[in-house]
C-alpha cells in the first residue's frame, strides 16, 4: 500500500507529491495582531488573490507541493489554503501544532496534560481542523533561543507522541540554529525515527560543522530561508548546502525559503510591505530563479537538485507513514 499525505484538498500518494518546497507560508498573523486598531482591516479577498497569483508563479518553475507549517497560534486558516489549492493545482499541507513560548499563544496548553495536547493534534489530523474536514499533514514544532522551555518540551513531547500514533512527521522551527539536537533528542526519545523530523531554519548560521551533525544523526536538515537574507547571506546558505553534499549528505537535505505571502495585521511595528521590499530576493521563486543556477555552476546536477526537492520530501512522508503500519 502506498504512504498517503494529508493536503487540504484531501489525501494524496506521497509518490505523487513531486517538487516540493517544505517550508512557506500562505498567511501569518501574530498573536494579537487584530489588536492593532492602527491597522487596516483584513481584506480576505484581496488576500487570496495575492497568495494565488504567488503561487501559479511557483507552479510555473514545476513546484506542485508546499508544505505550510504554520501552527495553531499563528493565524493559521486553512480554508484559505484549500482555496489557493484549488484555484492553482498546488497541493498544500497544512499543520498542527503550536510556536515558540514568547510569540505564540501558550495558556491553554500550559494548563493542559501533555497527552490532551497529543490528543488535540490528533484529532486535526484524523478528522480536521475545527468543523471543516480539512486534515493535518505534518506536526510544527518550536523552540526559542537558547534552550527549550518548560512548555516547548511539553508540546515537543505531545507532538511526538501524536507523530508516533498518526505517522504524521515533525517539523520545526529553531531560533538563531539553536537546539536541534534538543528537538532530536525529545522525539526520538518518544520512539520516533530520526528521519521524521525536519529541523527547521537550521541553514541561518555559517557553522557547517553544526548542519553535518543534524544530517549525521539521520534527521532532516532544513535549508528553508533563502532570500532572508538579513540574519546570513545566500552566498553562505549555498556555500554550506553544497558543503553538506560533498560531505555524503544529499539525502538529508530539505529547501524552502519560509516566505509570509500573506500577513494579517503588521510584524510587531513593522510594515509587511516594507519588510519584503527590503528583502526583494524573499519569494518562492528565488531557488529556481538564482539559487539552482548557482549550485550548478558550483557542481551540482539537475539531479541532485531533483533529488532533494522530489525524492527527498518523498522518502520523509514515507518513512513517517511505513512506521505505524
């Protein structure tokens, strides 16, 4: 039986998924956002129509799956995703789980035993988010500067007990490339494989040493923010990219450019628009518009490309699905 993928459209065989971007976002709202009264109200119109014109661009360069892990608190709204799906034959994966302790929304987990927040993710990705039928395909997990929290572990733990029963796979976002190995450690500790986890952001840092030991310890290595490129430069990702294939670990390697196509309301008191004009290389598109080019001309084949954007989201939505059955 083939390993089956949860999208907003509906189930999907992972072997038809093809070229995959694994982490960007079709809508981010902060909490609180709403509580801005300087801002103007959001326009879900024009909202859709933005993130569609977005992504039928992205379906130009071939992509044909994007995995969106926004988590519960961060203005998740996957009607709008199955939306943009529908109007642009891209298959979206939307995500439970919940973010980092200071910028999520962490009372109610805080106040709830770790195996009801399991049972929560559980349930979005057996029978949906809220009433709409629409399920989960991928579990976000997070965790802030320095060291896991009390309550990241928590959700770490619950959300890896939700893997292990759904065989739904992990992903993560990490701050600063920061606690990778914590994030490691909890869910393998929970019985899951290295390979169902994506850690996530894990490409911010020119410590190449710190990227090869994620890879060496079996989980995914996440190259998801080019074109962000006022925490490190592009030519440092590209440079620790190929480093990382030279050294064995093609396999492990996932990319994506964590774009917001979409905000609600603004980032803490900065204007989106500004934001993304200031980082005009920010887009979907940027890997296949300037980053593969470049790894070409640094050795790399249409084939390794292929591998780590078709084969390589493949095998972690196969592995996560062939170890509950």
């Amino acid at each position: 039986m083939s390993a089956t993928v949860n999208t907003v459209l509906g189930p999907t065989k992972a072997s038809e998924l093809g070229r995959t971007l694994v982490h960007e976002h079709v809508l981010i709202g902060f909490p609180g956002w709403f509580m801005d009264a300087r801002q103007p109200a959001f326009n879900r119109r024009e909202a859709v129509e933005r993130v569609v014109d977005a992504f039928q661009e992205l379906h130009g360069h071939g992509v044909r799956t994007v995995i969106d892990p926004c988590p519960m608190d961060l203005g998740r709204d996957v009607e709008i995703c199955a939306e943009v799906s529908q109007k642009t034959g891209i298959n979206l994966i939307c995500a439970t789980g919940a973010y980092v302790e200071d910028m999520g929304i962490p009372w109610t987990f805080k106040n709830l035993p770790v195996e009801a927040i399991a049972e929560a993710f559980i349930k979005e990705i057996e029978r949906g988010v809220g009433d709409t039928g629409i399920r989960c395909g991928v579990i976000k997990i997070a965790t802030g500067r320095g060291k896991v929290s009390d309550y990241e572990r928590k959700v770490l733990t619950a959300a890896s007990m939700a893997g292990k029963a759904t065989g739904v796979p992990l992903i993560s976002h990490t701050e600063n490339c920061n606690c990778g190995h914590d994030q490691i450690d909890i869910a393998t500790g929970r019985g899951l494989k290295y390979s169902r986890l994506i850690v996530g952001h894990s490409c911010g840092t020119d410590d190449h040493p710190y990227q090869k030991s994620l890879a060496e310890r079996g989980a995914y290595v996440g190259f998801d923010r080019f074109g962000l490129e006022q925490e490190i430069s592009d030519v440092i990702r590209t440079k620790n990219l190929k480093a990382l294939v030279d050294a064995g670990h093609k396999d492990q390697i996932l990319v994506s450019h964590d774009t917001v196509n979409c905000w609600a309301g603004a980032y803490g008191n900065t204007d989106p628009m500004e934001l993304n004009k200031a980082l005009p290389n920010w887009k979907m598109t940027h890997l296949f518009e300037n980053i593969f080019p470049e790894l070409k001309k640094m050795g790399m084949s249409q084939q390794d490309l292929d591998d780590i954007t078709v084969e390589n989201p493949r095998r972690y939505f196969e592995d996560a699905w062939a170890a509950v059955r």
